[in-house]
C-alpha cells in the first residue's frame, strides 16, 4: 500500500483531532476551553472530509473509497455547526443546549474507524503475525496507562507504575487491582478500564477488521492471513467475515448480558439512578463476558448483600462459561444445534429419517466442551465439600450453596470475580483454586491459562503412553504428534514462566508467604484476578514481574517464541534417530 502525502496529511489532522479530544475529556475545563474546543472540532472535522474527498477522487480506485468515512465526518460537522454557531451568536439559539456530547461520541467512532484503516497498512510489511499481535497489545496497554494518568481518569492521585498496572490488567483481561475501580476511579476512568477490556478480551486486530469487513469491500490476502493466525482459524477463506461475526456476537452476547444484569439487580441498587444501574450492567456485562472480572463493586460480587443476588451470579457465570469456551467452539455447537433442531423438527413434521451429517461438530469442541464440563462438575462438587463448614456458612439455602460452589469452580477459570472471602479459604480448596488458575480457559477465546485442550491432550497422552501406543487416537481419529509437541510446550514454558513470577516476587516481598506469592502469581499468569488480599501492597518490582507474568498469559508464552523464533524455511533433509532415555 503506497503513502501518499494526502494520506499523511488525513493521519495528521485525524492525529490532531484525537489529541484534542484527549485533552477536552482528561483535563479540567472550563468554559473558554469549549468555545475554542467546539470551533477545533469543527475545523479539524472540515479539514479531514476535503482531504477524504480528494483522496477519493484523485488516489483510491472506486473500490477501497472510503465512503463510510465522509459519512462520519459530515455526521460530526451537523452538531459541532451548531455548538459554533450558538458560542458566537448565543441569542440566535437558544434552543441547542448540549451538543458536545453529541459530537463527542461521533468523533470517537470516527477516530476508531480511521485508526482501524491505518492499520492496514501494518499489513503490507512483512512483519510476523505474532510479533504484530503481541504488539498491538502492548500499544494498547501503554496508551491505556497514558489516559489513566490524565487528571479526569482518577479522583486522586495516580503514579504511572499503578496506571501501568491497571491497564495491563484490563487489556490482559486479568482483574487484578491495585486501586478500587468503583471509588478510585472516575466515569471518565472507569470508561477507559471498560474500554481495554473490550478490546484485549477480543483482540484490537479483530475489531479493526470488523470496520474492514463492514465499511469496506473486503482485505486483502496478505491481510487475512494475518487475521487467521491471530484468531486461530484453521482456513483462509471467509476469514475476515469471521472475525467480523466474532464482534457482532461479543456485543450480542454482551447486550443481552447488561439486560439480564439491569434487571437481576434492581432489589440491590436502590441507591443507583437509571443511569448508573445502566452504567453498572453495561461494564459487569462486558467485564463477564470477556473473563476481565473488574467490578465497580468495592469487594467485587462478595460485597454486602450482593453476595446473595443468586441471580446475578448465574448471570455472571453463564457469561464467563460463553466467553471461556472459545469463538469457534461457539460458533461450531450452534452449527450443530441448528441441524439438529432442523432434523428433529422435519422429523416431527415431514417424517423424514433423524439422520445428522458425519462430523458436524469437530473434534476440537468435543474436546474443550468435554473438559470444561468436568472441570465445573467437578469443581462444584469439591468445592461444596470443602467449603460447606467454611466459607458456604454464610449461605442458608442449598440453593444458595450449590450457586456459590458453582461459581467458585467458574471464575478460577480467568474470570477473576469472587462470592466469597478468597482469603479466608481453606488450603484445600486453594489448592484445587490453583489447578483451575492453571488450566483457564478455551483457546481461541477471552481467557488464559495454558488451555483447556492443552490440559486434555497432556492427559491424554499420558493415558497413551501408559497403554503402550504411540499416538493418541480419540473418537475414530488420530491427535496430530504436532498438536501434542504444542501442547507439552506450552505446560513446559507455563511452569517455567510461573517458576521466575514466583521466585522473583518472592525475592522482592520475603514478608510474604510461599502460598500468597505463588496464588498472585498463578492468577496473574491465567488472567484470573484472584487474590489473597496482597496486590496493592505490592512493591514497584513485584509490580513490574506481575505485569510482565499478566502479558505472557495472556498473549501465550509460546505465541512470543514462534513471533521472535519462527522461520519459515522448509528443511527438506533428516537425521538419523536416535532415542534418549527418559527414565
């Protein structure tokens, strides 16, 4: 894709415009700042559209217009018109109040759509697809930290290694936290945390690919094989609407979500306006569904009388399950499902023979929803026995034990909320809460962990190789050796990632117990938010170890590897082998 200078010139004023639009919501104005905000606005906005418009004529082939941009750009130009025209001649309209909200918000959705054309042009080098993605992630982590150190992100003071903390936390959809979210932050910050975990619990990429796919007449090759590797999919055709299909789930599902949790909560928030009961399900909403397990909530869903809002948990937990299985997996059950109901109903109707297709539902779902289900199953039942003289005793119902047992084998699993007091949990169940931090969640989805397919073939290996085989076979088919290699790798570099997380904070914090240190950092390394009560009396370093352990799990240890080791020669020779002795 060539640079040209119109192009450099539009990234210019767009540049411009988000600066300014930083300064206007992160800084204390007042009312001479609007007036020359409302003419900024509406000159940057003139300018970029007769640049778009030029560009459109004289550089871009009818195809790759950029259309839905002079749309946005004359969209935001209506109100800022008026707010211009009301600073200067106020008399004349008295009846346009508050438009800067208005415009705000539109050139905010311009400014991420304009970004999400420039980095097309990330496309066109020949930068590896993992380097990419692990660096959209940081970008983002470092401007998130940037606008939670702005005056209007806080109520007080912030320092930059705690601002760096929590943004890290929220783009790794961790939820570990050195401030409260609901007190220490304000709606401008608040906003900013929900805004990092939308976009690093799906994947910044994705979404630019969205407006790729909805605004424009597709990508380019180059483009989807960069999008398949950074989704996981398995084919390159169709990969663009796929990630597209991705966004517009997320935001059904979290839709839907904030519905459920704006009614479930009514009885609870009797001191909430509309406003902030709407604010409350929209961030729980997506904070659940992306497994971030922030919460406006001062000791998350265990404070007060919140601990007993059995549906809300439900809620909850239902969206970490939906966000912990994975996109594909989701989009592979409901493939399965839809035939199945068509079958069953043309059987009832038509009485035609109750005959699915071979293979409808792949190998890899089966999987993943195998040992999610019995990591929850089981999960409950152990943690009902060994809570239910602990932690369980505040619950007076069986419905109210069984719905916190659930949730406590759910959220270990990347998500990070917590119905009970994690500290005062028996060793056991610590233990077992350790495990589950371990494993997180699916691949392909908004948790961590090494996965739960990773899990499921180290198993199934070691079950192989126990009866003598050589490969693991699984349902009529034969687990690739390339998979299982993977799969050993990613425990291998887990244990060893987690092994200097733990031995370094012990070094920095030896007032603390093994067991503390080695609990923050197994969540920290899931993505998982738990804690005993120790993050925000954390040192600078045991801080920087944790951030550092937060951006591994999520964009995977191995992931950073093949993005700095891969080559993509092609070795056309063997060696002979030879075996080595294991034990």
């Amino acid at each position: 894709m060539r640079f040209t200078f119109l192009q450099g010139l539009l990234y210019l004023f767009n540049i411009t415009t988000a600066a300014l639009l930083i300064y206007d919501l992160g800084f204390f104005q007042g009312h001479p700042f609007q007036v020359w905000a409302d003419v900024g606005y509406l000159l940057l906005a003139s300018g970029s559209l007769v640049l778009t418009i030029l560009r459109n004529q004289t550089e871009l082939p009818p195809r790759s217009r950029d259309r839905a941009g002079i749309g946005l750009l004359i969209a935001i130009l209506l109100p800022c018109t008026f707010a211009a025209l009301r600073d200067v001649m106020p008399f004349l309209f008295p009846y346009v109040l508050h438009v800067e909200q208005v415009y705000l918000v539109l050139v905010f959705i311009y400014l991420v759509y304009a970004f999400s054309r420039a980095t097309r042009l990330l496309y066109s080098g020949s930068i590896n697809a993992m380097l990419l993605f692990a660096g959209s992630f940081a970008i983002l982590i470092f401007l998130g930290s940037f606008l939670l150190t702005l005056p209007q992100a806080t109520v007080g003071d912030i320092s930059y290694i705690n601002a760096l903390f929590t943004a890290t936390s929220a783009v790794s959809v961790t939820g570990l936290t050195v401030m409260d979210t609901g007190s220490d932050f304000t709606l401008f910050g608040q906003s900013v945390i929900l805004g990092l975990i939308q976009l690093g619990g799906v994947g910044i990429l994705t979404f630019t690919t969205f407006f790729t796919y909805f605004f424009q007449s597709g990508g380019s090759f180059r483009e989807g094989m960069y999008i398949r590797d950074m989704i996981s999919s398995e084919t390159l055709g169709n990969v663009l609407e796929l990630a597209a299909r991705i966004v517009g789930f997320t935001i059904g599902v979290e839709f839907v979500g904030a519905i459920l949790i704006f009614w479930s909560i009514q009885p609870y928030a009797t001191d909430l306006g509309f406003g902030e009961k709407l604010f409350f399900s929209v961030f729980h909403s997506i904070s659940g569904f992306c497994n971030a397990g922030f919460s406006t909530l001062h000791d998350s869903l265990y404070e007060g009388a919140w601990r007993y809002n059995y549906g809300f948990h439900w809620i909850i937990a239902l969206l970490l399950i939906i966000g912990g299985l994975g996109f594909k997996i989701i989009f592979n059950s409901y493939l399965y499902m839809k035939t199945f109901l068509k079958k069953i109903f043309n059987w009832t109707i038509h009485k035609t023979p109750m005959i699915m297709p071979v293979r409808l539902i792949t190998l890899n779902a089966q999987i993943v929803l195998i040992t999610t289900a019995i990591l929850i199953g089981a999960g409950t039942l152990v943690f009902f026995l060994t809570e239910f003289n602990n932690s369980l005793t505040e619950h007076h119902t069986l419905w109210g034990k069984f719905t916190t047992a659930f949730f406590l084998s759910v959220t270990p699993r990347t998500a990070g909320f917590n119905t009970v007091n994690v500290a005062a949990l028996t060793t056991p169940t610590i233990m077992i809460t350790l495990l589950f931090m371990w494993i997180g969640a699916s691949p392909g989805s908004t948790g961590g962990g090494i996965k739960t397919s990773t899990f499921a073939l180290a198993t199934l290996n070691i079950i192989a190789i126990a009866r003598g085989k050589r490969r693991i076979e699984l349902a009529s088919r034969q687990i690739s050796s390339l998979a299982v290699n993977r799969a050993f790798a990613i425990l291998s570099l887990s244990l060893v990632v987690l092994g200097f997380s733990v031995f370094f904070v012990s070094i920095f914090e030896p007032q603390l117990g093994l067991m503390k240190v080695a609990f923050e950092c197994f969540s920290a390394f899931g993505t998982v938010g738990l804690s005993l009560g120790i993050t925000n009396t954390l040192s600078t370093p045991s801080k920087i170890v944790l951030i550092l352990t937060m951006f591994t799990g999520r964009i995977g240890a191995i992931n950073i590897l093949v993005g700095m080791l891969r080559q993509v020669n092609t070795e056309y020779y063997h060696y002979p082998k030879e075996n080595i002795l294991i034990n």
